[in-house]
C-alpha cells in the first residue's frame, strides 16, 4: 500500500470515538484513563476527537493500550473492532484526499482488502450518522448536558467530496489500461449507500453496460463480483430489476454459486480472516458453518429492505448447501419462517424470489420448523 502523502493528513474519527465508546464500558473519565496508561487527559481527548489520530500511536504502544483498556473491562466486542476502526480512518484519509484524480490508484486502500460488514458499517457510520449494527445493542452511559457528538459524522460538504471521489476512482478503476476490479466494485458498492440519490443515475449510466455482459458467462470470473456490487448498489438507490436479472442469470454453475455463499459468509466474519482480492470467492470452503449468516440474512427478510431479491436468494442457496442449518437454531428458524409468510402475502418480491421463498418455507415445515414457534 503507497504511504498517503504528506500534505494528506491522517484522520482519525472513526477509532477516536470507538476509543470513547471504549472508555465509556470500563467506565472511566478521561482523566482516570489517562492516569491508568501514563498520559495526560489533553492526549485521551484527541484521541477521542480525532485530533491526534490513534493510528500514529507506536504499533506496540498502541498494542499495550489495548491490553490494558481489555483488563480494566472494556467491552470486548468494541476492542476487537479497533483494527477495523484503523483501516476505516486509512480509506478515509485516502477518499477525502485532494487531487484524486491524479492519486495512484493501485495505493489506495478501498481497493487493498475485501471489505466486511463490520468495516463497510464504520466507514458509513462517519459517512452517513448511521451506527453501526454491532454497536447498536451496546448500553450507552448518560450522556453530558450540552452539544455531545453522537458518532464521527463528517460534515456535509465532506460527504459530497466522498461520493463524488467515490465516482472517479471507480471511473479510473474502469480503465481497461490499468483496471483495478476490486477497487472498481467497492467504489460502486460504497458510492450505492449516497443518501441523495445522485449516485443512482451514474451508476446505471456508467457501469450497467460494463457489467451486463456478465450474465453470458458459463462460470465465475473477477467480473462476476464486480457486476454484483453494481447492480446491489442499483437495487439500493431505489432500481431492483438488475439485481433480479443478475440473480436470474449470472448462477450457472456451481463456482458461482459457492461464491455467493463464501462471498456473503466472509461479509459476516463466518471467514475471519482477511482477503486480499476475491480469488477465494469459487473455492471449496467447508471452513464455516454458515450459523451467523443464516441469522444475519433471516435479520434482513423484510419486505423494505433493497436487497429483499438477494437475501431471498442467499438463503435459499444456503439452506439447501446445509439442510440441517436451521435446527442448530430453533429459535432463528421459527423467525425465518414467520417471516417468509409474511413477505409470500406481499407483492414485493421477483418470481424467482417467490420460488425460492416457497421452496424454504415447504423445506422447513417438512422438518416440522413453522412459525409459530410449536413445531406442529
């Protein structure tokens, strides 16, 4: 990864205020923490505030302070996201960057690691205000009188400057010269969560053409996770049918159809480690169960959400790879199946989706799993 220049400072938002959040679940002030690691109160705050970015805190420092934040009782589930936090920041600084038309893209690191849910969320939750799902459950302490930041929200002449950065980098990524998939698919990915509907237009404008060659494959190629961003992203800003075609036409064998389940299985942690690319998508992974998947994809059955077609799908695909998968949790079985009534009695779903729904629900009741929770 090239270094970010020096005229680009660092930011440090998003891990300053899970750095907060942190302190707030031992519960220490400012003052007590800083005590306790042998700084002073001015150093916790810019941390918190960004001012004085973690990431420049020496790597072995920066260990030290979370085995000690970890013994004075933080919550667990905010320390292991600081890692995330970090490379939240890093894309970031590189977005927000001027000039990003002339930036080295093969630097830039949105198109170094495959991005997950937990990562994607905290770049958005300092895009959008929106907290991330693994936070939201997390009790808050009682919050100060006054004006208190509730996220590391940018501003909104920053929020523009990201989508619009978002559209060049992807655009450049394009390039058949130098193409960067990678890069091209999560710029697309990201660039689909603009709140103004602008990215919707430029989204089917420029990258619909590229990608809808996709659908005469025979099998898994680089292109096929790149067409799946783009037309998930479409599905976002309010257009489901290229989604639908997508999922109608670009399964044809069994590569892409492991690559949509591994592909969805690391979005979830399920493969916990990092990718650096998508190579691992049509691999034999017998490595995951698919227990955390099942329950975030039956979280997301509901007839608003953009995705309702590709949920329906993944779910699908998943249970019939692992039939057994609903058992291993009763409880996430009933809810899934309460759920697929539901969503069959609306019209807000493809043909396919119908089928495929139904097909589970019969799976389901056939294993004596309903929706109503007495297996009868």
């Amino acid at each position: 990864m090239a270094p970010l220049g020096r005229s680009t400072p660092t930011r440090g938002d998003v891990t300053g205020y899970l750095l907060k959040l942190i302190r707030e679940s031992i519960p220490h002030t400012q003052e007590q923490l800083g005590a306790t690691l042998g700084v002073d109160r001015a150093t916790i705050q810019s941390w918190e505030t960004g001012r004085r970015p973690f990431i420049a805190v020496p790597f072995g420092q920066a260990i030290s302070i979370r085995h000690q934040l970890g013994r004075l009782g933080a919550n667990p589930l905010l320390l292991d996201a600081v890692g995330d936090a970090v490379e939240a920041d890093t894309i970031l600084t590189a977005l927000l960057a001027p000039r990003i038309e002339q930036a080295d893209i093969t630097g830039q690191p949105l198109g170094c690691v495959v991005l997950t849910h937990r990562l994607a969320d905290l770049i958005l939750w300092a895009v959008l205000g929106q907290t991330p799902t693994f936070i939201r459950g997390i009790p808050t302490t009682h919050r100060r009188r006054g004006p208190v930041a509730t996220g590391p929200t940018l501003r909104a002449d920053e929020q523009r400057i990201f989508f619009a950065n978002l559209h060049v980098l992807a655009e450049r990524a394009a390039d058949q010269r130098q193409p960067n998939v990678l890069l091209h698919r999560q710029a697309c990915f990201l660039a689909g969560m603009d709140p103004t509907g602008s990215s919707a237009a430029w989204l089917a404008h420029d990258t619909v053409r590229k990608t809808h060659r996709i659908t005469t494959l025979h099998t898994w190629s680089p292109l096929w996770p790149d067409a799946r961003s783009v037309v998930t992203s479409l599905a976002n800003q309010g257009d489901p049918e290229p989604l639908r075609d997508f999922i109608a036409r670009a399964h044809p064998d069994d590569a892409c159809q492991r690559a949509a389940l591994n592909y969805s299985a690391y979005w979830v942690g399920e493969i916990p480690y990092r990718q650096p690319d998508d190579s691992f998508m049509p691999t034999t992974n017998t490595e995951w169960r698919g227990t955390r998947l099942l329950r975030h994809l039956v979280e997301r059955l509901t007839n608003d959400h953009p995705f309702i077609d590709l949920n329906i799908h993944n779910l699908w695909a998943l249970l019939t790879a692992r039939r057994a998968l609903a058992h291993d949790h009763p409880a996430t079985g009933h809810h899934l199946a309460a759920q697929a009534v539901t969503i069959l009695d609306s019209n807000r779903i493809s043909t396919q989706s119908r089928q495929e729904l139904t097909s589970i629900v019969y799976s389901l009741r056939t294993e004596g799993i309903t929706g109503t929770g007495t297996d009868r």
